[in-house]
C-alpha cells in the first residue's frame, strides 16, 4: 500500500519531464504547426467559395453553414453553378418570407403553386421547386432524376434565347429585333394559342415556360404510359374474369385517380391565376424591377438631368433581355397581362387534354366494372 502512492506519483513526474524537456526543444514543433495552419487555408477559402455560390464538392459546404441546401442557379443568359444556401441567406437573396419556403418542402412535394412576391416568384409544379427573380432562378436539389429534365431545358433555352435577342438587338429597332415565339422550341408542342405571342417574354416568364414544358411532358409520358397498360388490362377481364384481373384493374383505377388529381392540381393553379388579373400582373417581376430602378434614378438625380439618366441604367438588366419593355412605356402598363395569360392559357389547354386523357380510360374502366357486376349480379 505504502509504495501505491509513489508509483503513482512517478509516472507523473515522468509526465511533467516531457514537458520540460519539449519545452527547450520548441523549434521542432512550431514547423508541424506552421505547416498545418498553412495545409487548412484552402479549405475556408472552399467553403466560402461553395457557400457564396461557387461550383465544388457540396459536402463541405455543410460543414460551414448547418442546415444549408444544394441549389443550382441559373443567370439570364443560362451561365448556371451549384450552389449551397441555408434558410436565412434564401430568404435574404429571394426577399420571400420564411413560410414560402415551407412551400417547396417535402409536405407539399405534389402540390402545385405559383407565388408572386415583390421581387421573386415562388414556383412549385410537381418535381421542380424554384425561386425565380428578374435576374436569376434558384432550383432546389437540382441533381435529383426528374429535376434533372428541367435543369437540363434551362441549359439548352436560356442561352439559345439570350443570344437570339443579342443577334437581334444590332440590327434595327428594339420593338422589332427582340419579337420573338416563345414556344420553347421544338421540344414540346404545345396548342395554337401560343403562335399568337409576337412579344418577347422576361427572364421570369421564359423559366416558368420551361417549367411547365417540363412538367406537361411528364404528365403527358404518364398517361401514355398509363394508356398503354390499361386496354390490356380491361381486355384481359373481358376474356376472362378472375380475381388476379380484378386485382389488376382496381390498381388501374388507383394508378388514374392519383394522375388525375396530379394534373388537376397543375391545371387549377393555372386556371387560378387566368381568372384573377391582379395576381398575374404581380408576376412581372422585370417590370416591377424597371419601375423600381426608374424611381431610384429620379430620387437619385433631382437635380439635374435625371430623365436623360433613367434609361442608360435600365438597359443593364439587360442588354440581352428588356429591350422592349424599355422602349415602351405602354410594356410598363401594370394592367398589361397579355403575353402571360396567352402563355398560360396554352399549357391549361395543353392540360386540359391531358386531363381528358385520363378521364376516358377511367370511362372505360368503370364500365368493364359495370359490366362485371351486371353479368354476375344474383
């Protein structure tokens, strides 16, 4: 018992000559720590490069700022980086309040919502969550599949469209160089109306355009693919009644009920916003942008020539993009809703036709049902 204390007692003197002895051997150590504070400043200077909008490895992003969130973001001529955001610098950068972004959550993953706010519009239609301002769109969790479809439309529209309007705007007057169909190519038909849109579309109107190609497209592939199961299906119980066709055609049912309401919800968002003029007139951000600017400029410039310098600072929204709701005041009409509710009324067609798609196969499959009951009533 009496030698426990001194063993104890000797590994720490053991312990304390270490120290003393490092402690004349100090030159040693200061390179290793030198060398390692020297070895993590590329990682901070990553980090703020992910977190303010750099391209790179997203996962140590997260280190740096806790609960941010893979966005990809697309400027006005279609130049697009990933980027990593939390809640608060979202909200700072789209000027939205906190509950829009409950909006582009997974609780309302199949709903379907356009939002216009002062500065930004707030889209969710189906798979793709956006944030859309006159200046850029902001598109959550880009790398998923489906979101992929839209990220890669953005790519291929945004720069053929910027650079059609800057071909256009050195030859002749601005009304006329920047007319343009807005239909988004030939990647998805869509009904008459739109052939009637002889005026070039703002940045947040072209990315919502894209957005519901997008999603009409795979609404539409959805029925088809749906179509092509079903007469089968319904031909199948017709030859021979069994539980195993019955079973095949109640999960018809079901699969039509849930793409039915999926479009409806798509279709009754548009058809919401066609029947309240207001509501459309509050989606011009570009328009609300120039008349924002226009009114800086006069405050700014009271006391001189403030009209001459209203419009050397419009154009730099775009060169590429505002031309003719530059030059014309009558573009700047709040009232104005035309090319919005000509583009919307074209995809609620488009919807409209696909929603009768589902409603005759569902037809088709209440009557095979009547038709079982009837033959195998008592």
């Amino acid at each position: 018992m009496g030698k426990n204390p001194f063993s104890f007692r000797r590994p720490s003197i053991r312990r304390r000559r270490p120290k003393s002895t490092t402690s004349p051997q100090s030159p040693p150590p200061p390179p290793t720590i030198e060398a390692a504070s020297s070895s993590s400043h590329p990682h901070p200077s990553t980090d703020n490069l992910i977190g303010g909008g750099g391209v790179g490895a997203p996962g140590k992003g997260k280190k740096k700022a806790y609960g941010a969130r893979l966005w990809m973001r697309f400027d006005t001529s279609g130049v697009s980086e990933l980027v990593e955001f939390d809640k608060s610098m979202i909200i700072k950068r789209a000027s939205i309040p906190a509950r829009d972004l409950r909006i582009l959550g997974p609780v309302f993953s199949h709903s379907s919502t356009i939002l216009a706010r002062e500065k930004a519009m707030v889209v969710n239609l189906e798979f793709i969550k956006a944030l859309v301002t006159a200046e850029e769109v902001l598109i959550l969790d880009p790398l998923q599949q489906e979101v992929l479809q839209f990220v890669d439309q953005l790519r291929l529209q945004l720069p053929h469209r910027s650079a059609y309007k800057t071909r256009g705007a050195g030859t002749g007057d601005v009304n006329d160089s920047e007319t343009h169909v807005s239909t988004g190519g030939q990647w998805l038909p869509v009904p008459e109306a739109m052939e009637g849109l002889q005026c070039e579309l703002p940045f947040e109107f072209q990315v919502l355009e894209i957005a519901l190609e997008v999603v009409c497209l795979f609404l539409d592939k959805s029925v088809a693919e749906l179509e092509r199961d079903a007469y089968p299906v319904l031909d199948e119980l017709a030859r021979n009644v069994s539980t195993k066709n019955l079973e095949h055609v109640r999960s018809l049912k079901s699969n039509l009920t849930r793409l039915l309401a999926r479009v409806q919800k798509v279709r009754d968002e548009i058809e919401h916003l066609l029947d309240d003029n207001e509501d459309m007139a509050n989606l011009y951000l570009t328009r609300k942008w120039i008349k924002n600017q226009q009114s800086e400029a006069l405050s700014g410039a009271a006391a001189s020539n403030s009209i001459t310098t209203i419009l050397p600072r419009i154009p730099r929204l775009g060169s590429n993009r505002s031309g003719s709701m530059v030059s014309s005041s009558h573009n700047l009409d709040d009232n104005d809703v035309e090319d919005l509710e000509m583009l919307l009324e074209a995809y609620f067609m488009q919807l409209d036709g696909t929603r009768n798609k589902i409603l005759s196969v569902s037809i088709c499959v209440h009557h095979a049902e009547s038709m079982h009951i009837h033959f195998h009533a008592p």
